[in-house]
C-alpha cells in the first residue's frame, strides 16, 4: 500500500505495540516458571504452557503446584503474618506505596505482557487495566497508613487465600492483595491457569519493593491448586472471584471451618434505555459494557431493555455502531475487540448462541482474523425473559435484549434474575434515574454511564452474585475482624421436670407469623420447665413449614425496606416504651425460665438496646465517594432482605432484641427463631409488638429446635440472609445449606458473645444488616 | 450543478465514491435542500455531557494511525483545510502569499517523496474586502474561496446588511459562504427564528455553499448545540461549522461528537449529507488525526472528503508539514524549512 493509496482508502493499516520488552523479559527467564514463596521464585516444575489466544502460541510454561508447594506457600504467610501486621499501618504503607509506584514504572511492560497473556486489546491493558492495579495499590497504601486512626476495633484476619480468574488478571490481583495487606494480612495467591504471567511479574516487582519475605506468595495451577487453598486447615480467609458455579462449591467446602469468605461471582447485568436517553451515548455505552474485554467481563451489561417506543431506531444505531468495531490483533493499538482468552471458552460461548433459537440474531460486519480465538460482537434482541440466554451468563461478547413498556417494569425485568452484580440505566430524566437506580437488585448501579470502577468505591453483588465488597471503606471488613478474643459457647440445655404448673390457667404460647399469632403446623408443643422442675408452661415446636409461612410473611412486608429511618425509629421506641410498662412481668419470666435472678438486668438491657437501634435507625448513613470522575459514587446502605436468625440461647429476652433491633431498624424483615431452651419469653414479647405498630410480616417468631429447622430457614431460596447465635453450632449446617442462592450468613462459630456488652451491638450488627451499593452518577450539562 | 460545494472533487478527479457506512441509509448525494422545521425531532434531542466527553477522551486511546497511512491520512487532512486569514490587518499582498501557499501548501520534494502530487487546501478564507485578491490569486487552481459573513464574528448587524453582505460576497466570486447564526436565538429557544434566518441566509447565498457557523462555545450547552446544529441542518446549511475562532472556546473533540451525530441523525432521516467543519484550537497534526478518526468512526468514509469535511485553521498546516517531512527523512523537522504564510 502506497501512501497514494491509503490516501484513497483512509484505511486504518496496522498499529502494532512492540512486544520485543516483555518477550525479552519471559526470555530471560527462559519462559519457565516456578512459585513466588516467601520472597524467592522456586525451581520451575511440571506444569501446564501459557499460550497467547491470538495466535496460539506458547508464552511460557508453568508449574503445577501440589500439595506440599501450597503448605509451604501457606506456612510462609503464616510465618510472615505477625511480623507484617506488628509493623502497623505507616510501614505497610511504605512497602505498599512502593508497589504502586513499581506497577507504574513497569505499566507497558505489564500491560503488552497482559496483552499477549490474556488477548484483550491493548488499548484496554493501557489504559484501564494497568492504572486501575496501580490506583488499588496507591488507595490502599493509604488505607494501611490510616487503619489505626480510623479502624481502631478492627484486627488482621491472619492468611488469605485468594483464588482469581482470567479476565482481569494483573485488576483482580489488585483487588485481592491491596485491601489484604494494607489490613495487616499475609497471602497465597492462585492466578487463572491461562493467566499467571503478569502475577509472575508482579512478584518480581515484590522483589524490587523489598517486601518482606512470606507477605505474598503466589502458587500457579488449575482448579485443583484452588480447591487446596479453600480446604487447607491453616487459612484464615477465601476470596474467591470467578463463577457463580465454583463460588457455590467454595461455600460447600469451607462451610463450618471458620473460614471468612467473600465470593464476586457471575452476573447477568440489566442496561436499561429510557426512552429520554441520549441514544448515542447509550450506544457508545454499550461498547464499554459488552464490547468491553470480549464481553468476558463478570459486570458486563449483557442484557439489554430498551423502552418499546425507540427500540427500533436504538437497534439500527447499535447495529451500525457494532459494524464500526475493528476485532484483531490485541496488540494493534487500532482494535476495540481482541481474542476470547481460550479455545474452550470460545467453544463455550459458540455452543451457547448456536443453541438458541429465539429472537432476532445479528452479528456484527467485521472481519474475522483467520487463526486465533475471535468471536464476532453479537446482538439478539426479541428474546423473552424465559429464553435461556436471557437467565445465563454467556461470558462473551454477546448482548441480548428485549423491551418494556413502563419505568415499573423495566425494574422488574432486570430483577428477574438470579444475579444482582451490576446495572446500568440511562436517562436524561434525573427523577426517573434516582428512582430506578435503588430499585435495581445489584451492588453497583451505573447512571448514564457503564463499567466504571475504581479503588475508592466498593465492588460487588448480592444475590447469586456473591457478597462482600471491594474497594472503598466498606471493602475493608473483608480483610479485618472485630479485635479481641472470644471465647467457646457451650451448649445450654433446657431444663426437664416432672412437676405441675404453679399456675392452673394454661395459656398458649404459639408462633408469631404475619402479624398473627400462628399454632404450629405440625401441631406439637414442647413442655418448658424451670430449674427446679415445675412445668413453666408449653412452647410450640415449628416446622419447616412454619418456616415457609414466615418467610413468605417476610416477603409479603417489603414496604417496611422503603420506609422512612424516622418511621422505623418511632416503632423501635414504641417496642421499648411498651417493654418497659411490662418490665416486672418479663423479669419474672426470664428469671424462672433461666433459673438467674439476671431478668431485671436483661428487661432494663433490652430496653437500652432498643434506643439504640432506634437511634441507629436514621443514622446510619452512606458515603458520597471521591472517585476521579466529574460526579458521585453514592455508597448507599439498603437492607439485605430477609434475614432469618436463630436467636442466642442464653439470654432470651436480650438476645432476640440484640437480634432483631439491627434488621429492623436498617428496615429488612427477619424470621426469628427463638432461644431453644428458654423459648416462653417470645410468646410474651410478641405481645409487646402487636402492640408496638409493627407491621405484620416485618418480624416474625418460631420457637422449636434449632438445628432441626437451621437447614430448611438457611435452605430457603427466599431468605437473603441466616445468621445464628445460637449455643447449638449451626455453622457447618447453615453455610452448607445457603450455598443454593449464595445468600449472606453469620454464624458465631460456637464463639460465646457478652449480650451485655459493647460487643453485642453496634456497627457489626448493622453493616451485617445492610448491602453497600454503589450508584455511580457522572454529571455535567 | 456539482453535488460538491468547492468543486474539489472534480479538481482532484476522485472517483464519485459509493458510500461505504453500513447502516445509514443510502440515497442519491445531492446538496441539502432542508425540510420543514420539525419542532418533535428538535425537542427529542439529548446530549449526554458526560458520556460524549468520555467517548472523546477515549478516542485517541482506540484508535491509531501509522506510518505510510499516518502519512495518507495529514495528506488528507491538508486538502480539508480552509487556509484562512481573518484579522483587521489583512492587506491583498497578505492575502496573494496566503493563497500562493493554498496552491502548494507542502513542499514539491516531499510530495515527491510520498508519491503523490496534486495537494492543494480545501480552500481559502477570508472577509470580504480581500475576496476579489483572493479570487484573483486563485485562478485557475479550482480552490475556492470562502468569505466569513452576515456580521461575522458576533452577527448582530442589521439583519437585511447581513442579507446583502452575502449577496456582494456571492457577487464578488466567493463560492462559499461562512455565515454566523444569532446566538439570542437558540439561547432563548427561538428555534423557529434561528430555522428562518438560515432559510434567508441560505436562500441569499444562491449557488454558493452555506456553512452554518454555531459558536458553540457561546451556546451554553452541548443540548443546544446539538439542537442548533439540526435546526440549521433543517433550514438548508450545507455545512455546519463550531466557531468563528472568536470565541474564547472553539472547536472540541466533545462539541464535534455532538455535532456530527447529528449530521448522521440528519443523514438517516432525509439521505442528505450535511458537511462538517471544526474551526479553532486545532493546530497539532496529531490533532488532525483524532478528528478524522472521529469522522471515519462516526460518519463513515465518505465524510473523508473536502466536500464533507474541512479544518478551520491557520497554524495547523505548518505542523502538518514538518510531520510529513519527518515521515520522509526520518529526522525531526524545523519550521523554517517550510514556506511561511
């Protein structure tokens, strides 16, 4: 081509980026790769070639780690772990600061190395992968050097495991080592089996910081190398970003071992189109949502709901502007799409859209490069909610959409879905858009702008998502736990007795559902002693079909999530005001169910917790995060849902408040599963709400066994959250059973907790009773 | 008479291309003849700030031009621009050298060199007092001249001057009329106003190719840019154009986005294609670049063209010049290697 020709086509020619820097740089390693424990590479052993998915070739080879290579890695950080966290916050940050200016020194060579590793464009390694890293580590130098100041009551977790996937290699290391080592944790990372190469270079970067030894530590295989990390003994913490399928499992084996974990998992994003939007620009958005990374993005807006009247001409926009796209040669600086990472996901993605037979297809006019990993930008609109490809991730750069009529239902389109990570909306409407925006079920909504991120706001989902944030503030109790020791709980049993009542009127002690009072199902009570054996009366023995009544109950008070702080307060002092007229009665109660004279203690506690969670109620504010756009990243603070809680044992009466105080007052509905041995009090206090205007449905109380009803209250797919402080460990039973919709829990591990004390409310209570979601909204006119 | 404003095409014997966007709809290219002022389409337009400044600062980031095409490409680039002198001093000796360079506006050996021959600019721009030395100078060369007017640069001039100042521009041989619209108009969302001072100005102009000048920078918001832009499309500009040059912002990467999404809407809706001209603060080759990636990504190939695209500029072109000579010698160039203006 002359440059009289290419002055007659104004064609683009090529535009590559040399790759000579970071091929001499595998070169020198003589392309063979071994561990990075405790400060040094190991030998390079049997392992598994890294090839470049553009073009097939090998990069470099790596090791297989077994056994042995993960204990040393584990017992490295174990060895590290106290030395690391004693240096306090202003050290890390030195070492952790000098990471940052080390990734931006070395960014070309990290982003062509990615590049070729992962096959995304090199325009997006660039100037999006690369400096997002380099933020993460800048923004958390700055987390350690505040931790002190800021988060006094928190602690190191200890050793994290943390296992990542391909798409984002060089990001999701950010996002998984910053926040952990500027708390004050040590780690054993395990990079994607197609993409270690940029880990390998990152621990050479730990090197020239002078990180001490054992801080990091970076194990490389295939899945089997993570399921070792998730069941080794001597780990404190799993963070696990990858499939919804593999999160599930991760949840499975570490149920019950006292293991933290935070799961970032699949979604299937909802990019809705009001009518009002300024559709180029919502056009152009779609490039960064689906067309972002080959569309193998975990928040990727791949599911499109254009407003019915403009669809038609949205389409046609789209369809020219994906004609426009130029796929290729990742290292071009000229491409917007690269190659899909690897052969089997192309095949994946290529099964998935040839099995469907719906809607309306239309691929994109480009060229296809002859070898390498290429899928085409791909559109099918006129799919039904129940068309498969509109439920499943495809994990490619495929985007499916259908339409709407209204605002309501553009909302219950997008929530109709299993996933709840991200969700974009565009409108130049800024009523419309802050209306919808918390109405969308997701841990990141974008307005009028898609696939922003940065260190300063918090990542995540909910839903089968996963749970946990990264980023901002509140990514931080990821990686920290509450300081102080606790100590084991044992079991309280209740008492047995065969002496007659001390009072001949027998009253009914039932279950509390609805806002009515409810016999039990299965229509069995249990007789309730006091310490001495005199029969205190009979409770009724729930179900997993009383459980099901509850949590529909719950389900059916959504309203009380959109009520105001203040409404919520005035009811939490109502509770309270009407608990303390009856204050004798409950002490008397408490005393002969408990055999203590503590009962007066507990009512006057009971009390004061109330205050304080109607003090909480409207106080528990958001954040308005500084991230470098012209406009806001809202943390807002929604409540979880539903929230099923088996109550502590040992004080009935506290116990339940403690736990009901935080879910109401930040307005989620809970099923209370009442103190097994002492389970009277409840019937007693139902009394109190169903004089306090608590709506119906808002709290709902069983009494009965716990451990017979943990696997169907912690099962329910409808239940968002199961926490338990009961004396019976429920821990293994209950992570065990909420794997089937990934839903939050809290389990004391048979940890006991002082009900009386500081420990027992709080910001844990209510961080635990609240979603961060993060609502991007640039601005400019 | 010719489908192109400046007679450029025919000059440079470029085949009549076929259009090459996918998607648009592809009627007969012929000069705009307008349409009713259709107040719903005016009213549906959205500009989102914030979006379209992110897609414009993405934009040098996805797209990369090298070599012998980065070469082809300020080629291009120098036939689309409007070699212009717009200053209280000009004097027809100053004007003669402008045009002179107009006719050889990249030195014969680095043509040479490239392979190419032929370059001349878009075309020349001037007030009106210099339109006859203009016309003179150019003679014979094909390139045409513009004449800035209707009160340029704030057009506040009573209106039927600014009517007959066309007219005597029209009548002194300017083949291309740079208007500037009343910016009261779309400040205070007159919009039938603006529509019928463009019909008149239009209708003044007769053969003579309108550019519609906005002075977006002067209009408040890209919402009424974006409006102001159709508006004129509809009252029959041939071009629409950022800025006098005058304003303290001239033309942006963002404004251009706004403005040529609405020659493609427009575009769409009738088959005609309006023109495009950025005028000021475009001064780096490499800024030249972007715009044309812009284009090419956003309108399609055929806008490549001087008769669909033009840079108003004065420092650019000497840039341009010792970036081409650059790409033939391989060494960094000086300004004093190249004929001045």
């Amino acid at each position: 081509m002359t440059v009289k020709d290419n002055f007659e086509t104004m064609a683009y020619g090529p535009a590559p980026e040399s790759n000579a820097e970071a091929l001499g740089w595998l070169a020198e390693r003589d392309g063979r790769f071994g561990y990075f424990v405790n400060g040094r590479f190991t030998e390079p052993s049997d392992g598994f070639e890294s090839r470049n998915p553009a073009n097939g070739e090998v990069l470099a080879r790596l090791s297989q780690a077994k056994q042995a290579d993960v204990d040393a890695a584990v017992d490295a950080a174990r060895r590290a772990q106290p030395g690391w966290q004693k240096l306090g916050g202003h050290g890390r940050a030195r070492y952790i600061y000098a990471l940052a200016r080390l990734l931006q020194k070395h960014s070309r060579l990290f982003a062509v190395l990615e590049t070729m590793d992962n096959g995304k464009p090199i325009r997006e390694s660039r100037d999006i992968d690369i400096p997002l890293a380099q933020r993460h580590f800048y923004y958390h130098a700055g987390m350690a050097q505040l931790m002190q100041a800021e988060l006094p009551d928190r602690v190191s977790l200890g050793v994290c495991g943390q296992i990542i996937p391909w798409n984002f290699p060089l990001l999701m290391l950010a996002w998984k080592i910053a926040p952990a080592i500027s708390m004050g944790n040590t780690v054993v990372l395990k990079p994607a089996e197609y993409t270690s190469l940029t880990a390998m270079l990152f621990a050479d970067i730990c090197r020239q910081a002078g990180l001490p030894k054992g801080v990091v530590n970076i194990v490389t295989g295939d899945g089997a190398v993570g399921e070792m990390i998730v069941n080794h003994p001597d780990i404190d913490k799993i963070a696990f970003t990858g499939s919804t399928e593999v999160g599930r499992k991760i949840r499975l084996a570490t149920a019950g071992s006292g293991k933290a974990l935070t799961l970032e998992l699949g979604g299937k994003s909802p990019y809705i189109v009001f009518e009002d939007a300024d559709l180029d620009s919502a056009v152009e958005g779609l490039v960064d949502a689906i067309w972002f990374n080959q569309g193998q993005v975990c928040c990727a807006g791949s599911r499109l709901l254009v407003q019915e009247g403009i669809a038609d001409a949205f389409y046609a926009k789209l369809r020219a502007r994906m004609d426009g796209l130029r796929l290729g040669d990742p290292l071009d600086k000229c491409i917007d799409i690269g190659a899909i990472v690897d052969p089997v996901q192309l095949k994946a993605i290529t099964d998935m859209v040839d099995g469907n037979n719906e809607g309306e297809i239309y691929r994109a006019q480009v060229e296809i490069p002859a070898r390498g990993c290429f899928y085409p930008p791909t559109l099918i609109t006129g799919l039904t909610p129940s068309a498969r490809l509109m439920q499943e991730e495809i994990f490619g750069p495929v985007l499916v959409g259908t339409t709407f009529r209204t605002p309501a239902e553009a909302v219950a389109l997008a929530n109709n879905t299993r996933y709840g990570l991200a969700a974009t909306l565009w409108s130049e409407n800024v009523n419309l858009a802050l209306d919808v925006a918390p109405k969308l079920v997701a841990g990141v909504v974008w307005v009028n702008g898609t696939n922003m991120f940065d260190a300063a706001a918090g990542f995540g989902g909910v839903r089968e998502s996963g749970f946990g944030r990264e980023g901002g503030w509140e990514g931080l109790s990821a990686y920290t736990k509450p300081a102080g020791k606790t100590k084991p709980l044992a079991k309280i049993k209740a008492f047995s007795g065969d002496k007659g009542p001390e009072d001949a009127l027998d009253r009914t002690a039932k279950l509390y559902i609805g806002g009515k009072q409810a016999r039990p199902d299965g229509g069995y009570s249990q007789a309730v002693h006091g310490k001495s054996g005199n029969l205190l009366g009979h409770a009724s023995l729930a179900n997993r079909k009383d459980i099901r009544n509850a949590v529909e109950a719950a389900q059916g008070a959504a309203g009380w999530s959109k009520t105001s702080g203040h409404l919520r307060a005035q009811i939490l002092y109502y509770i309270a005001e009407n608990l303390s007229a009856r204050d004798a009665e409950f002490a008397h109660r408490i005393d002969a169910l408990t055999g203590k004279r503590t009962g007066a203690k507990e009512v006057e506690a009971s009390v004061r917790r109330l205050f304080t969670y109607a003090a909480w109620a409207d106080k528990f504010d958001g954040q308005a995060h500084g991230v470098p756009i012209r406009g806001i990243a809202l943390a807002m603070r929604e409540p979880v849902g539903v929230i099923g809680a088996f109550c502590p044992d040992e004080a009935p009466l506290l116990g339940m408040v403690s736990v009901m105080g935080p879910a109401m007052a930040m307005g989620n509905r809970s099923v209370l599963v009442a103190s097994e041995p002492f389970p009277l009090v409840a019937a007693d206090f139902y009394q109190i709400l169903e004089t306090s205007d608590v709506p119906a449905g808002v709290v709902n109380i069983l009494t009965g066994n716990h451990a017979e009803l943990a696997p169907h209250l912690a099962g329910h797919l409808d239940v968002d959250a199961v926490w338990s402080f009961s004396s019976t460990d429920l821990a293994r039973t209950i992570e065990s059973a909420s794997a089937g919709n990934i839903k939050r829990t809290w389990v004391n591990n048979g940890q006991a907790r002082d009900w009386a004390g500081p420990d027992a409310e709080g910001r844990g209570f209510l961080e635990a009773a609240t979603e961060v979601k993060n609502i991007w909204v640039p601005y400019g006119e | 008479m010719s489908d192109s404003p400046s007679g450029t095409r025919d000059r440079q014997n470029l085949p009549a291309k076929k259009p090459v966007e996918t998607g648009l709809r592809q009627l007969e290219h012929g000069r705009n003849p307008g349409m009713a002022l259709d107040m719903d389409w005016v009213r549906r337009v959205q500009a989102n700030t914030s979006a379209i400044e992110r897609r414009a600062a993405s934009l040098p980031g996805r797209r990369s031009v090298k070599k012998d095409y980065q070469a082809a490409w300020l080629l291009k680039a120098v036939t689309c621009i409007d070699l212009t002198t717009l200053a209280g001093d000009d004097t027809a000796g100053r004007v003669e050298r402008l045009c002179a360079k107009a006719r050889q506006p990249v030195r014969a050996d680095i043509l040479d060199a490239l392979g190419v021959s032929g370059i001349t600019v878009g075309a020349v721009c001037v007030y009106h007092e210099m339109i006859a030395p203009a016309v003179k100078s150019l003679e014979g060369s094909g390139i045409p001249v513009a004449a800035v007017s209707t009160g340029f640069p704030a057009g506040l001039s009573p209106f039927n001057l600014r009517i007959a100042e066309i007219e005597e521009s029209v009548k002194a041989g300017a083949r291309e009329i740079d208007i500037v619209i009343s910016r009261r108009h779309v400040l205070t969302g007159n919009w039938q106003a603006l529509y019928d001072e463009m019909r008149a100005f239009r209708a003044a102009c007769g053969p003579a190719h309108v550019k519609a000048i906005l002075a977006t920078g002067e209009l408040g918001t890209l919402r009424n840019v974006a409006k102001a832009s159709l508006v004129c499309m509809m009252a029959g500009a041939d071009f629409i154009k950022t800025s006098t040059g005058k304003e303290s912002v001239n033309a942006t990467l963002p404004v251009s986005l706004v403005m040529i999404r609405a020659i493609r809407d427009y575009y769409q809706a009738t088959g005609y294609r309006v023109g495009y001209k950025p005028a000021g603060g475009i001064s780096k080759a490499k800024d030249a670049v972007t715009y044309l990636t812009l284009i090419k990504d956003e309108l399609g190939d055929r806008w490549l063209q001087p008769d669909l695209f033009r840079f108003g500029a004065s420092s650019l072109l000497g840039d341009i010049e010792r970036q081409l000579e650059h790409h033939v010698t391989g060494t960094y160039s000086a300004g004093y290697r190249h004929a001045m203006v």
